[in-house]
C-alpha cells in the first residue's frame, strides 16, 4: 500500500467511525459515480444531484444510511472498505483495528440482544471482514455491511430477490450437501448460513461480472446520448466500473419500436430493457395491481402491459424511478435535460396531505422533474403520479403574473404598489364605514401554516374581526390515533367510501402492505352502514377505521364514538397537503394560533400581537357567505382558496363573493372565485417557497424554495406581510421561518 | 361478462378445487380456455381467466406468451413443430426448418393458405438425445431428416383432419390431469 493510499484508507476508515451504519452508496465504485447520491434506497442512479454535485445523503438529514432491506435489524463488525482492499491483496486474516473492535463489541452486543429476542445471528466472512448478521438475510446485504463492493440491477431492498439480472456475483464458499465448497453465485438470492466465506473480488468473479455485463450489452442499443437516463444509469456506471473493455457481439442486436407510451406519463424503450423485472415487481408486490408483466421468452422478453393496454396505475412513475436503465422514462421529463444540469431541492408534495417527500428539480429556473425522496415513517420511497406528474402547474402560461385590478367590469394589470394601496384604502373605509365585523378572511389548506397564521394576524390583529375559515365543507377536527406507518401492523383494515389508490395514495401503499406481507385483512366498505360496526365489535382493538373527510360530520362522530367504545384506532384522513396546518394556523371561526381556544391563547396572542382581539363570535364559511349575502359582510379576503368552485354549496358561495362590495383574491390562477374578485394578487407555487405543510398525522414538514416566483408574482406570506405594513403594521419578516418562530409563540409552544 | 359458459366456467372451478390456491390452476385453465376458443387462446380468454383466478391479467398474458403450446394466433389443422434448441439446432434443425419453408411456401411461425398446416419453432421438445426433433399432434418424430420431413407433409396433406389433433385438444382435464 503506497503512503497516499494508506492516508485515504485511514479517512475512509475515520467517516465511517462517524457514521455507523455504512450504506452501500458509500462503497467505492459507487462513490466516484452519479448514482450514489444518495440514500440505501438503491433507487439506483435517480437519486437527487444536489446542487453543487453535493451528494444529497450529506444535504439532507432525512435519508437515512441504511441499505438493509427495512425492518431487517444488522449489524457489523467493521467495515472500512479501503482496509477490505488491503485484506484482499494478502488475502491473509490480520489483526483488527480500534474502531473494528469497538464496532464488533457493538455488534456482540447487538447480538446478544437478537438472541435474546429469538432472533439467530449468523457470523459470515466478507473479504476476511467478519459480520454477524441476523438469519435470513442476503448475502448481498451482509456483504455491504461489510463494506463490500456487489454490484447489482434487480436487487431492491423493498422487493423480494428474483435474481434476474446475475450481476450480483460473488465467490461464496458454503457448507452443501455435506460439504464445503466455493462457487460462483448471487448474493441477492442467497441468503446467509452460519461460517459462510464470501469473496467479493477474487479474478473468478471480475472475470464473471465482465461476463454477464457483455451480456447485458450485447442486445443494449447503448443510444446514451439521447436517452434520459444517460448520466445517472446504473448500466453506465456499472459498466465502467466492472464492464469488459470490448465486446465480442458483432451480430445484429434485437430490435423493437422505440418509445412505446405506455400512459400518458410513462415511455418504453424495449431495447434498453435487461429484464430485471424490478418494474413488474413493483406493480406486482407494492403497487399491488400487477399491471406490468414481462411476455414472451428468451431474447424475444418483453415488458408490457395486458394486451396493450393503458398503464394506468396511480403509481406508474416509481417504475420509472426504478428502473436500472432508460427502458422506462417520464414522457414530462422526456429531453428536458442532462441529469448533471439539473439542481435538486429536498420538499414536501403539495398534491395531497400524505406529505411524500419529495426532491423537486430544475433546471434554468423551471422544474423539470419530481422525484420521490425516502421518508421511511411516510413514503418509504414512493410517491403517487399525482405528485409525480400533477404538479407542472407551476410551469404553466396560465399563471398569473402581475395584480389584476378590475376597473369598469375588467381586469387591468397593475403593479403591486397599486393594488396594495387599493386593498388598503377599500378595507380601512370599509372598516371605518361598518366596522371590523364586515370584513372576513377565508385561509387555504394548500397555503403553508407560515401563510395561514399570517392572514389569521392580519384578519384578527390588524383588521379587527373573528370571521374566519378554511374548510369548504365542515368535517370535525380529529386527529389520527395512528401514524401512517403504524397502519402496517393492524390486522384488520376497513375503509369506509373511499377510492384510497387515489384519494390517499401513500396510506394505501401501507394498507396493502399490510395485506400483502403481513397477512392483514382490509375490508373496502361503501358506507359505514354496510356491516362496519358488526366487524369493529369483532376484531376491536386489532382493527384500525380509514375514513375520509367528506362523509358527513354526524356519521364521523357516530364511527368515533364507537372506535372509542371497541377501542379500535379511528384514522380520519383530511385531502389536502396542509389540512392541519390551517387549523393549527388559527384559521378557525373560535381558536388562535395552536387551535387554543380564545380562553386559552388570548393573553399570549394580544401581548405579541399588541393588539385586544375582538371578542365578536367568529363566523364559518358557510355563515360568511350567507351574511355577504345579506349585506352584513361587505369584504371577503380569499387566499389560496377557491370557494366559488370547491365549497359544499358552490352557488352559496358565489352569491356570497358577488353581494360582497370588495373581494380580494391571491391565487396562482384566475380561478372561478377570482371571477368575484375586485383585485387578484397572483401568488407563488410551492416550488417558489419556503414554508411549513403538516401532514395528515399532524407532522410538520418543510417545503423549500426551488426556482425563484414566476413572472412577479409573491409567495402569500410576502403579499401577506407587506400588506400588513400598508395596513399601519409593519413587522421585519425576512422569511417563512421569523413567522413560524412567531407562530410557535404564539401558540403556547 | 365473461367470455365463457357456464360450462366452462363449471370446467374451470373443478380444476380450481384441486389446487391450494387458484393462482396454481392457471395452466390448466389455459388450456381449457385454449381449448373451448377452437385451439386459439386470444386476449378476451386470457382476461376471462385473469378476472376467474383473480390474477392480473397482465400476469395471465405473461404466462399464456411464455409457453409455445398456447396458441396467440390461430393454427392450420396440422402443426409441424420443429425444435430449434441447442442440440437439434447442432443436428441440423435450421436446415430442417428452411426445407419445410420452402417445400411449404411459408416461414417458420405461419399456416399455409388453405389452412391445413402450420409450420412452428419450438423450444426444446426433451428428445435432444435424437435430434433433430419434429412433433406433429402428440406424435414425435426423431432423426428427422429431410426425406423423412417431406415423406410425413405429403402424408399429412392427403388426411382431412388430425385424427389425433393438437396435444393440448386432447386433454380433456378430466382424463389427463
Ligand atoms: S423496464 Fe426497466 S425495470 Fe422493467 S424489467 Fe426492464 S430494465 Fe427492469
Ligand atoms: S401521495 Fe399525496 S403527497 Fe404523496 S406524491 Fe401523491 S399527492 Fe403527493
Ligand atoms: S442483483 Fe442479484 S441477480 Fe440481479
Ligand atoms: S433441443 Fe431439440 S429436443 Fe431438446
């Protein structure tokens, strides 16, 4: 070993002491390469660029390091890769360095505590690295315990081994029919045995990865510098790293059509495919609706759907995600860009109130591209097409670009100066002429919490009224008895009116997890009267409820109150990316900031805001309209929120927004409420901003700002703050994180 | 809605009741589908079966397009099938396969215009040890040569109907299983 290799080796070995759980991307052949970036999610090659080729495991504290297949407990007792190569050039076992043995006592103890438990830890050699890991596990997975370096294209944590693709090879030495021998196999497929020598490097298996990737290629187009996997493809990187110098193939290669859709969102290219049949599998195990299958034999193999139908799956985009190669790519990223282009921002999807995380990419100041991001308590590391391909709104023409005005029944731009001084001027008469209770502010759960709390100030603090709302029809506010992930472990599922695939996408992967691993029973209901209680009274407390918003709030309380009394868990699912922040917000007709009640809060919230509140009894949305209606509120602030269209009774609404002598309206598009409107402040996406989602569990999540706003539009908390200063209020608020800070106080936190 | 009687369907949840589960009656199910399609197994009997064993009915397809017994296209009354493998190909099968095409006037894969005889490759029909081998119906032939070859067209041309018909039209489940 030469004096530098041993200093890179001693570095090697110091980050890993830092970092206990080393992960397969932090092996060398990956770490020189772009597929790294990343996380154990062995989304091999689509992991998130960041900025600057920073990987993003380093960015971003959520991923988590470990590449053993989830809920699989292992342990190692050492694992400094670039001691693996000098143990391979002896080939000799050698004493044990400090940190190996302060990592192998760790390990023992790790193990003792498995045996304890039942579970038998099995001790195997990696490349003169011993691991103990528990029974059961790959010997892949053991292997990169140990620091090793398995290549691999089926393999996938999440799904079961089929060893499709035999890239994993190693030279494994197993006790067989009575004796010991060493063969060459794959790893993925294996799982370990007590005393098993594996060698990951030996010329035998170079010479057998050189092999099975000549192989790979001989039918492979290799039409990289147009496919939009070039860059961060596995194959290439693979192919560089273990690939043969020269093919011996001088034969015509298969030929199929290029780019067959396969949905609107989804494009084959049969002729990249190596049939690693992690897409089918996909469908198959964790999508459940096994809607890709691979036809036909031998070289002729091909991915398809049923007889050519549509991919129609609410959760197609993951196979894109998956897939080792371009065989499966996105029709909305189709040409947009070379990975190595492309910035990524670690945040939230604003599509439904699951929270995915998500990485949003783009390049030259448009997002190109929506990723999933591992969240093992939420998305583990999918998200639905709505969150994948739904979201290109942002990019739209349609966007609002500047403040409308409306003057004599038209809308005329005008700057934001103008149309602040017109809001400001119209409510403060109005304020003057009817008093405060004639002004009324409705909130959005697409907003953040940032925003909500912040149009709660200005409704409350500064204008003076408690008409105040966000829910377009009325649902009580229960939270969920279980987190997302705990829903994988009830035994008895019911689903009460709801498609769940569509409506609550990652709360579905869960449920048919549960189904499909677990052996849990999931009953689909069309209403609660269709035998739910006769099946709580059964199962009780093994059974958690799944119910959505829109049933009717006196049904709601009734399955409450009888979860309560059979003590099953009762999940009321809300719809949208941020239906708890806004309450939470304060955005409620009675509650402050933290959903406190006015009893409570009210001293809090008057001593920061310096203002007495109104002691007037706020209105809802519904009450809100209807007094509009009737003349008594005479200006409705909208933010975000689109009445005239989503409310319960949509033509309340409307009449509601017409009666009103002054309506205001921030939203991205004209939508049918700004139709109503007397001045429309054009708002920014969630790509354009930082801020604050809270989930469907009640878990706060950040979004982060991407791109910068389009055209001149500003986030609502910016319109919202520097409509405050016009209003005589001015406060420095420099960014989404100085209002949650003040909402936090505010609340009582 | 489905594509099949209720005889059929009679036939179908027989064989289901033999298996622990009914994805493991799928083949057979096949066949009876194959068989009650007049020797054709399309898309719609396909489907049928998916939505009867509760599969996918991409899963279905992947089965039914792996195996060359099924039949996706429609067969002539007589199906020469040639093994193209390994050791008949060693033996001689391609030359095997092109005599037929051009004794026939068609390639490998179609059926003859009259609808009599339908040239196939197929995988491995486990006789390598005589290769080159030929199954026409449920018979085999072995060291097929190409006198043999056209010895056995002339026979087949002059018989109406396959007395002993395609394998798989023989096997009434309830006899063969
Ligand atoms: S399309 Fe991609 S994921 Fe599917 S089998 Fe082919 S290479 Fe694998
Ligand atoms: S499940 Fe919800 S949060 Fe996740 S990607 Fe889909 S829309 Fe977005
Ligand atoms: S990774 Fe093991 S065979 Fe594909
Ligand atoms: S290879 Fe032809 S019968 Fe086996």
């Amino acid at each position: 070993m030469s004096e530098e290799s041993k200093k890179s080796a001693e570095k090697t070995a110091n980050t890993q002491a830092a970092n206990p759980n080393p992960s397969p991307a932090s092996t060398p052949h990956e770490a020189g390469s772009q597929q790294v970036i990343g996380e154990g999610s062995a989304k091999l090659g689509n992991a998130p660029v960041g900025a600057s080729g920073v990987p993003v495991s380093m960015q971003s504290p959520t991923a988590p390091a470990s590449p053993a297949a989830p809920g699989t407990p292992t342990s190692a007792t050492g694992s400094p890769s670039a001691e693996k190569a000098a143990e391979k050039a002896s080939e000799t076992p050698r004493d044990k360095t400090d940190i190996e043995k302060k990592d192998s006592a760790t390990s023992e103890a790790k193990a003792q505590a498995a045996a304890t438990s039942g579970v038998e830890m099995f001790t195997v050699t990696v490349d003169g690295l011993s691991v103990e890991v528990p029974k059961g596990t790959a010997v892949i997975e053991a292997c990169f315990r140990a620091g090793a370096d398995v290549p691999y294209f089926c393999y996938h944590p999440r799904l079961e081994s089929v060893g499709a693709c035999r890239m994993c090879v190693a030279a494994v030495e197993l006790e067989q029919f009575g004796a010991r021998r060493t063969a060459i196999m794959t790893t993925c497929n294996l799982q370990v045995q007590n005393g098993m020598v594996v060698k990951t490097g030996t010329p035998d298996v170079k010479k057998a990865q050189n092999g099975i990737l000549e192989f790979l290629l001989a039918n492979h187009p290799l039409d990289c510098p147009i496919c939009d996997r070039g860059g961060e493809c596995p194959l290439q990187n693979m192919t560089i790293a273990y690939g043969p110098p020269t093919s011996r193939f001088i034969e015509e290669k298969r030929h199929f059509p290029k780019a067959v859709p396969l949905s609107d969102f989804v494009i084959l290219d049969r002729e990249r495919c190596i049939q690693c049949m992690r897409c089918t599998r996909f469908t198959d195990e964790i999508a459940g609706d096994g809607q890709l299958d691979l036809l036909d034999r031998g070289a002729e193999s091909k991915i398809a759907v049923f007889s050519d139908t549509k991919f129609t799956s609410n959760f197609s985009g993951n196979t894109i995600e998956i897939c080792p190669v371009g065989a499966l790519t996105s029709r909305t990223y189709r040409f947009a860009g070379r990975p190595w282009e492309i910035k990524s921002v670690d945040s939230i999807c604003a599509e439904c109130g699951n929270g995915c995380n998500i990485a949003v990419q783009h390049r030259m100041g448009e997002v190109v591209r929506i990723n999933g991001r591992t969240n093992e308590d939420i998305n583990e590391e999918w998200t639905c097409d709505r969150g994948k391909f739904g979201q290109y709104y942002i990019n739209s023409d349609k966007r609002l670009s500047s403040p409308l005005i409306r003057r004599e029944g038209r809308f005329v731009e005008s700057t934001w100066e103008e149309a602040f001084g017109m809001i400001a001027d119209r409510l403060s008469q109005i304020k003057a002429q009817y008093g405060a209770g004639s002004i009324a502010g409705i909130g959005s759960t697409r907003c953040t919490l940032e925003e909500n709390y912040l149009l709660g100030r200005v409704m409350r603090g500064v204008i003076g009224t408690n008409h105040l709302d966000h829910q377009m029809s009325s649902y009580p506010l229960l939270p969920m008895q279980t987190t997302i992930a705990e829903i994988e472990n009830f035994k008895t599922i019911v689903s009460v009116g709801m498609e769940l695939q569509r409506e609550q996408p990652i709360v579905y992967l869960r449920v048919y997890k549960a189904k499909r691993r677990k052996g849990a029973n999931w009953i689909e209901v069309a209403s609660l009267d269709s035998g739910v209680e006769a099946i709580l009274r059964q199962v009780g407390a093994e059974a958690v409820l799944l119910l959505p918003h829109h049933l009717q709030a006196s049904e709601l309380e009734r399955a409450f109150a009888f979860c309560q009394e059979t003590g099953t868990k009762f999940n009321l699912l809300l719809p949208d990316a941020n239906s708890w922040g806004a309450p939470t917000a304060g955005i409620l007709p009675n509650a402050l900031p933290g959903m406190r009640p006015f009893a409570d809060g009210r001293a809090d919230v008057e001593r920061m805001w310096g203002v007495k509140l109104s002691d007037a009894p706020g209105k809802a949305a519904g009450d809100i309209f209807a007094s509009a209606a009737k003349g008594e509120i005479k200006a409705i602030y909208v933010m975000g929120n689109d009445p005239a269209k989503e409310f319960a009774d949509p033509s309340q609404a409307r009449r509601g927004l017409e009666s009103a002598a002054f309506v205001v309206v921030q939203d991205l598009f004209l939508s049918d409420t700004a139709q109503f409107a007397d001045v429309v402040l054009p708002s920014s996406s969630f790509a354009e901003k930082d801020g604050t989602f809270v989930n469907i569990e009640g878990r706060e999540q950040k979004i982060k700002q991407a791109i910068a706003p389009r055209g001149n539009s500003r986030p609502d908390w910016r319109i919202l703050a520097d409509l405050m200063a016009r209003l005589g209020t001015p406060v420095p608020y420099f960014s989404a994180r100085d209002i949650y800070r003040e909402y936090r106080r505010a609340s009582g936190a | 809605m489905s594509v099949f009687s209720e005889e059929t369907i009679a036939r179908l949840d027989e064989l289901i009741s033999r298996y622990p589960t009914k994805k493991a009656a799928l083949l057979p199910a096949l066949w009876v589908a194959q068989d009650v399609g007049g020797g054709v197994l399309n898309p719609d009997a396909m489907e049928a079966v998916a939505s009867h064993l509760e599969l996918p009915p991409a899963e279905v397809q992947g089965v039914a397009t792996f195996y060359t017994m099924y039949n996706k296209v429609p067969r002539g009354k007589f199906a020469i099938e040639i093994c193209h493998n390994v050791p008949c190909m060693a033996f001689g099968a391609e030359e095997l396969i092109a005599h037929c095409e051009h004794s026939l006037g068609i390639s490998a894969g179609e059926t003859t215009p009259d609808g009599h005889i339908t040239l196939a490759r197929v995988e491995c029909l486990g006789a390598c040890c005589n290769a080159p081998a030929v199954q026409i119906g449920s018979k085999y032939y072995e060291n097929v040569s190409a006198e043999h070859i056209d010895a056995l067209i002339v026979q087949i041309k002059s018989l109406p109907d396959n007395p002993d018909h395609t394998p798989q039209g023989l096997i009434s489940e309830t006899a063969s299983f």
